[in-house]
C-alpha cells in the first residue's frame, strides 16, 4: 500500500510538472506525503502545508463505498493541512513582512489624522466615505502633535495616512513611507471605487507610481 500511494504522489507531481525533492523516511506512519517548504525573508525554509495519501486507515476501519458498479470499494484517505499549524503560518507571514503586511491583508489600511481639532469634523467625513467604500480605515483626533501621530501610525505599520489640515481642507493629503501625494476632490476623495480591494489601492498606488517616475 505505502509503495502504491508513494507512486500515486509521484505520478501527480510529474503530471503537474512540478520540481520536488525526495525525503526518504519523512512520511507519516500510515502513509507518504506531500510537504509544502516556504522560504522567509531571511532565507529559511519551513515546512507548511501538507497533504498525504492514505490507504491504512481506510482498511483498518473496514471503510467501504458502493460504486457506479453497485459493488463495494474501499475508499482512500488525503489527509489536507493547507496551512499546516495555521499559528506557525501567521507566525512566519509576519516575520516575513516585517509586520508591513501587503495592503489587501493589512489590518487596518489607512488613517485619518487630524493637524488639530478644528479639522476633527472635516476628517470625520472623509473617514466616513472612505469606510463606506469598504476600506479598512481609523480617525485619530487626538490632541496631540501631528508629529507624534505620523510616529504611531508608523510603528502600527498601516500603510496609508491621511493627513488634514490648513493645507488640506477640499483636498487631502496621503503619507506613505517617502511619497507625499496630493489628493483633491474631497467629494470623492480622489478615490476610485475598487469592489476587490477597497477604495484606496488603486489610485494612489497609480499616484505613487507617476511620482516615482517623474
């Protein structure tokens, strides 16, 4: 049985023309398997996910199936961990990233921050159209220095501010990392509709792409 469902594997790889590597002696008890290695920012490799073929349990169990035939079958088991230890995966995806996760996956993908208070309602409003679009997006009205705030929302790592102040009212102004763009027409906050990944992506990374261009 273990020699059937180790050429099963093989013959599924070579038909997917995928490369692998074999590892004598690995597989699990009650049949070989499938290991699915990632490699870090650092270089190192960790074993994810995994699917292995088994043909034991299935025969200890005395697991049966009627088939199109009418006659009996004995089924075979795949046993399916796509992210292996789903903790380890999360682990490993934000050491990766450096906790800068990409923009689709990042907790929270903009902020709002306000210069003072008198610009709380202004920045109320663009939060409120921007989460409308569904964007993952917070206020910070706090009274404190703009300055500090930038530092917060630097050591968060969200990856867009969006900053409000004398120089933005009827525009707003988008911090990340090194590029500053400017972003008017607060009606619609410069902002395409991006039924995928929210209101924001699209056209500041398209901002973000002429500046570095010009």
């Amino acid at each position: 049985m273990w020699d059937r469902a180790e050429l099963k594997l093989t013959r599924t790889l070579d038909e997917l023309g995928l490369s692998y590597e074999l590892n004598p002696g690995d597989g699990a008890f009650y049949g070989p398997k499938i290991d699915m290695h990632m490699t870090d920012s650092l270089g190192r490799s960790w074993q994810l996910g995994t699917v292995q073929l088994d043909y034991s349990m299935p025969e200890r169990f005395e697991l049966t199936y009627t088939g199109a035939d009418n006659q009996e079958h004995r089924p075979v088991m795949i046993h399916r961990a796509m992210f292996g230890s789903y903790e380890r995966f999360i682990g490993i995806m934000l050491e990766h990233y450096a906790g800068e996760l990409p923009l689709w996956l990042a907790p929270v993908q903009a902020i709002v921050l306000t210069v003072s208070d008198r610009f709380a309602e202004y920045a109320t409003s663009v939060r409120d159209e921007l989460s409308g679009e569904d964007t993952r997006i917070e206020l910070d009205d706090r009274s404190e220095s703009i300055g500090r705030k930038i530092r917060e929302a630097e050591l968060r790592k969200i990856p867009y501010m969006l900053i409000v102040g004398d120089r933005e009212e009827g525009a707003v102004r988008c911090r990340c990392a090194s590029i500053t763009a400017e972003i008017s027409e607060h009606a619609h906050c410069g902002f395409r509709r991006t039924p995928r990944r929210g209101a924001i992506l699209d056209d500041i990374e398209a901002r973000q792409s002429s500046q570095s261009h010009a």
